[in-house]
C-alpha cells in the first residue's frame, strides 16, 4: 500500500483583513505584541467546468479541481466584517502582531510560538474538545507605506509510522452514498466508546477536505488522524472527504504497524511556502492598490494615534477631529493655524477674508505661491480652502469673502443694505461652527465676532502680532455662565475700539513683525485650544497659571497639560508669560448688566479715602451682548457708526466723567524733598 499523501493547505487574507489589522493595532493592540485568538474560515475544494477544455473536445464534461484555501477577513477580530463564504467552516487561530521588522524577521520567536501552538494541540487530545486544526498567523504591519509582512502556519503532528491508502486510492463517493442521514454519527472525541464493536471496514471518518486532488486529501486530516490513532488507538478506518458539489472523495487507510510511544514530543511542521516555493514570509503591498485620498485620510491621523500608544493614552482624538474651526483672516496667522489644524485632525476648516494675494504673501504665508498673485492676485479666503485641499483631500475647507463691519468706520445708508448682508453671514458662520479664530491686523475688526461669539457661547481664540511679540488668548464662557469669567480680547481696555486704520504710514499698514512671531503664535493658539477641548469642563475651565517646579501634566485636568487664559510672548527677551484676567463688567465685548460703585471703580481706594467716601447710587449699565441680542443690527449700526455709543453703553463715559471729577477734587499736598 502507498503512503498516505497530504495537500498542503494555502491562506487568503483578503484586503479587507489588512484594514482590520490596521485598526486593530493602532487603536487597540498599540505596541502591545501579546498573541491573541483571531478567527478565519476553511473552504471545502470544488470541481469546476473546464468551458474552454469542453469546447475543444467538443465534448461537454471537462472539469478543473479548485482547492479550498483558508481565508481571513475583516471579521477576524470579533468586529462585524465581511461574512465567509456559504459552506465553509469557521477555524480558530492564533495571532501575533511583531513591533519591529526585525523581530519579524527573527527565526526564535516564531520557532517557540508555532511549537507553544504544538503543545496546546497535543495538550487539547486528553481533554473531551480536542483542538484539532489551528493555524498561527505572525505578521509586521508598516503603517507608513501599508505594507504587511505576515506567514501562516498550518501545525500537523508527524505520524510515525506513516498511514497508508489502499491500491485502489480515493474513489468518487456515489451519489446514493453520500448522504449522511442513514448513518449514526458522533465527535471524534467519542471514537472509543463509538467504535466498540463495529467491525474495521465500517468505522468511517468524515471532514471538511479543502483539497480538489482526486489522489491526495487535504492537510487538516493529518491531525485528525494522529489523534485517532494516538487517543483511541484506531489503526485502520475509511475516510470521506467531504468537498463542494460532486467533488467529494472517500478511501481506505490504515497504519503499517504499531505507533511511536506516546511519550516522545511528535514532529510537527506547518509553515506555508511563499509563492516561489520557499518557507519564507509572505508581503502585501496594499499601497498601490488604495486610493490615494483614502491612503491620505488614514495616513494623517497616524501621528496623532500614535500620541496615545505610548504618551496619552486618554487623549480624545474624536473630539479634536469633529470639531468646526471658523477662521477670521487668511493672512499669515489664518495660513499658519490652518496647518496646525490639519496636523491635529480637523477636517472642517473654513475662511473668511476679503483681500486678495499679494507679492508681498507667498514668502510669509504658506498656502500661497507666486501663481496666485498674478493677474491681480486670488481671493485670499478661496485661495487658502483650495490649497488645504491639495494638501489633504478630506478636508473640508470651504472659503467666504465679505467684509466684517467694524465700529469707527461709519456706514453709508447706500452700504446698510450690504452690511446688514455681510453681518448675517458671519452670524450664520459663527453658529454653524465650534470654534472661532481671531486673525484679523486691527484691533476693531475683532470686535463684531467677539459680540457674536459671546452671544452664541462659541469658544473665541484669538491671536494678536507686535513686531517681536505676540498675545494669544482665549475668551471666557458668555454672560451668565457659573463661576468665574474670564475676560475677553476688550476687557483690559477702558475705551471702546475706534478707527485705528485710517491716516497711517507704509510701516503701519504692513503687520510688521519679526518672521518667526507668526508662527509661534499660530501654533500656540492651535495648541491652545487642542489643550482647552480635552479640559472636561471645556470653555468653562479656569485659567492655569505658569506651572513650578514639582508640579506636572498629570496634575492637570487636561491630559495636554496647563490652559492658560492668556499667553504673552516676547521673542526679543525669549521668554512667555501666563496671565490671567477677569471679565470687566464694562466691556465693550462682552459685558453684563450690574451694579456700579462709580467712585470705587474709577480710582484707587487710597484716593477714596483720601478725598472720603461720599454716598453713592447704585447704577445699572446696559449689557453689550443683552442689546445686541434683543436690538440686533439697528445695535450694531449704531457701534459701527457713533463713536462714543459703546461707552454710553457700557458706561464707559460716566467712568471717565467720575474719574476728572475725583481728579478735580483731589487736593494734593506739597511736601519737602524729604519726603520722597
């Protein structure tokens, strides 16, 4: 009788395993590199028609043998993927993902993890659930050009002797024999107590064959032999292999003589050959066949979760991602910011600006060339959405170009149709978006988004250049949050914004600034905000301070770290300072109505006292937001075009009245030189 020949079984991951895997590993797995159970399916081999064969011969019945493989999917994990194939079989494997190439690469470590497989095999035959057919899978992802190296192993326990066929070989099983239903079946693990009594050439065996050979059945019958023979000492028995269609096969086998102890570790082999034939690892280049903007899409997010594997773990990726940025200004700062977004993950970004790119722009702002300033110049706002497209296709970089009305610059009553117009699509911009930036060159042209912004409760940014310095800041919750506020970009100021454009020389309609301040800025403010959006209590945190020498990132609520109010940098001194500042409660930005002590308010308490107290009334001052909310655009129109409307309002003037009356009255005393 001749010996007993196996079909080696081959694997199929599909493309879809390789995006499980990529998942798997960079939102679970990390540098963890334990093995792990993972799931896969066995496909019975077939008989397909030979169309081409049958053509030629003129016949109409030639048929090609098509081997079942064992495939892995995006199911391989436990999550919901890709379903197997009707008719085959679920497989259990084990799985272990390499962090280097060269641990891949080493032959130890794979050694010890396909014989740790070997034992669990032979441990598993004493129990009553023998594990009969796992497979072991060792793969080394490179997330950076989506190249997996992986091999396969199929474990099979070497008989010794080797079992034998008969003369005749495998014979196609009749069809009149197939059917299993007439015949009494149990598990393997019950062979024993199954076969007492029924005579060797009735004691049959059927499995899921995945071979299409007609002399040759497939490798999973080696184990299950072995363990046959092994644990219930059967030496001879038929066998069905049970394939797709017409194509099963059935035969007889038997062992030449007695088997080895069973107290010698049996031979075990199983890894899978390459393509050209060799026992070597395997390579799927999935790069070529991706699409670029979703290569793109996953490859942009790579640093950021690789943050979490071993720094922040608790880093909340989705929240910074999700999150709508508005960008007032495309120049330098609005350019700069704009990276810095995309470098975190967020995907809606949009623009607001009314100029146009000049020569002057490209070698300041880095989403502008030369190109763009021919003919005129394109619209910076379109401009800068159109190159963040190019630079990352899944962004959602939209632009808008109108001007934001500004208080000191008077409206034509020809222009209010208009500024009404541009005023209700900033408003309609700031609510359809989280986050605000304030990237504009003038003072006064931050202040309509601050009202806005106030009004809507949006987190407001803002970023401001001198010529070596640079003040990056956040506004605080609107009126009537609870607890402390913190001020905004006007609440430092005792005089409401005015004109500051008009009547000035060449060096001050350029944003004159050393070319590193922009940056520096930009990148803070994005920083700043990341920091802010991982803060649990958001736009409500209150304001961290410069941290000492013992104190540290863990101690802050924020995994990034301190969330300061206000950053006040000095690049010629080389040096930043944290600040802190309290909402005024006559801000022209965001003030609320409350109860003045005027003389209080207007000077030091020392000259309070010096001149007396004198009963005073308490005065209720309008709120900024609380009037533009109830009176709208009339409001503003009258900000934008009287000069002193938004101290009358706030209460500014009575300030400054009270404060030359005190003044006034204030009765200096002449003192000698030795006084001082």
């Amino acid at each position: 009788m001749p010996p007993l020949q196996f079909q080696p079984l081959s694997s199929q991951p599909t493309p879809s395993f390789w995006s499980a895997l990529t998942s798997h590993k960079l939102d679970k797995l990390r540098l963890d590199d334990a093995q792990q159970t993972i799931t896969a399916w066995l496909e019975e081999g077939r008989e397909i028609v030979d169309r081409e064969a049958a053509g030629s011969s003129g016949g109409g019945g030639g048929t090609v043998g098509v081997d079942g493989v064992l495939g892995i999917g995006a199911n391989a994990f436990g999550e919901e993927g890709e379903r197997p194939p009707t008719g085959s079989i679920p497989v259990a494997g084990v799985f272990k993902n390499f962090n280097t190439i060269e641990e891949f690469r080493a032959t130890d470590p794979k050694k010890d993890l396909f014989n740790s497989v070997v034992d669990s095999i032979i441990v598993s035959f004493s129990s009553d659930a023998p594990v009969l057919n796992p497979f072991l899978l060792v793969t080394f992802a490179d997330l950076k050009k989506y190249v997996y190296h992986y091999w396969f192993a199929f474990p099979a326990l070497v008989s010794k002797p080797a079992w034998e066929i008969s003369n005749a070989g495998l014979q196609t099983v009749d069809d009149e024999a197939r059917p299993m239903g007439q015949r009494v079946a149990a598990p393997l693990s019950h062979a024993t107590d199954f076969f007492a009594g029924v005579p060797d050439n009735e004691r049959t065996v059927a499995f899921h064959d995945p071979s299409s050979l007609p002399d040759n059945p497939g490798w999973p019958l080696r184990n299950i032999l072995y363990y046959l023979s092994h644990r219930h000492a059967l030496t001879s028995l038929n066998v069905v292999c049970l394939r797709s269609g017409a194509a099963s096969r059935s035969g007889r086998l038997s062992l030449p003589s007695q088997v080895e102890s069973a107290g010698e570790r049996p031979q075990a082999v199983g890894w899978e050959r390459n393509k050209a034939g060799k026992l070597a690892s395997r390579v799927a280049d999935l790069g070529p066949m991706m699409d670029p903007t979703k290569l793109a899409d996953q490859a942009v997010d790579l640093n950021l979760k690789l943050m979490r594997w071993r720094i922040m773990p608790s880093l909340d990726l989705d929240r910074v991602a999700s999150t709508k940025c508005l960008l007032l200004g495309a120049g330098t700062l609005g350019c700069y910011v704009a990276r810095a977004l995309m470098g975190w993950g967020v995907r809606t970004i949009t623009f607001v600006d009314s100029a146009k790119v000049s020569f002057s722009n490209p070698v300041r702002q880095p989403l502008f060339d030369f190109e763009d300033c021919l003919e005129g110049g394109k619209p910076k706002a379109q401009c800068a959405a159109d190159h963040l497209k190019k630079i990352f296709p899944g962004v959602n970089a939209t632009a808008h170009a109108f001007t934001i009305p500004m208080p000191g610059h008077p409206i034509p009553s020809t222009s209010e149709q208009s500024a009404a117009a541009d005023v209700a699509a900033l408003e309609k911009l700031v609510r359809e978006h989280d986050v605000v930036f304030l990237l504009m060159d003038s003072r006064e042209s931050r202040w309509l988004p601050t009202v806005i912004g106030a009004a809507e409760g949006k987190i407001v940014i803002n970023a401001a250049l001198g010529f070596d310095s640079y003040l990056v800041m956040r506004h605080g919750a609107p009126p009537g949050s609870e607890g402390k506020r913190l001020g905004c970009y006007y609440c430092n100021d005792v005089v409401a914004p005015a004109d500051s454009l008009t009547d000035r020389t060449l060096d001050q309609m350029c944003t004159v600034t050393r070319p590193g301040v922009a940056p520096i800025a930009a990148a803070s403010a994005v920083e700043l905000l990341t920091t802010l959006l991982q803060h649990p209590l958001g736009i409500n945190a209150p304001a961290d301070l410069a941290a000492g020498p013992n104190d540290s990132r863990e101690e802050s609520a924020s995994p990034l770290g301190l969330v300061p109010h206000q950053l006040r940098g000095q690049l010629g001194q080389w040096r930043t300072l944290l600040i802190e500042g309290a909402a005024y409660d006559r801000c022209t930005g965001c003030s609320q109505i409350v109860y003045h002590l005027p003389s209080i308010a207007s000077v030091s308490c020392l000259v309070a006292l010096r001149i007396g107290m004198r009963k005073m009334s308490l005065t209720p001052w309008k709120q900024v937001v609380d009037a533009y909310k109830k009176e709208g655009f009339p409001m503003l129109l009258r900000a934008f075009n009287e000069t002193d409307f938004l101290e009358k309002l706030t209460g500014l003037d009575k300030l400054h009245a009270e404060s030359e009356a005190m003044l006034e009255q204030l009765e200096w005393e002449e003192g000698s030189e030795e006084d001082f």
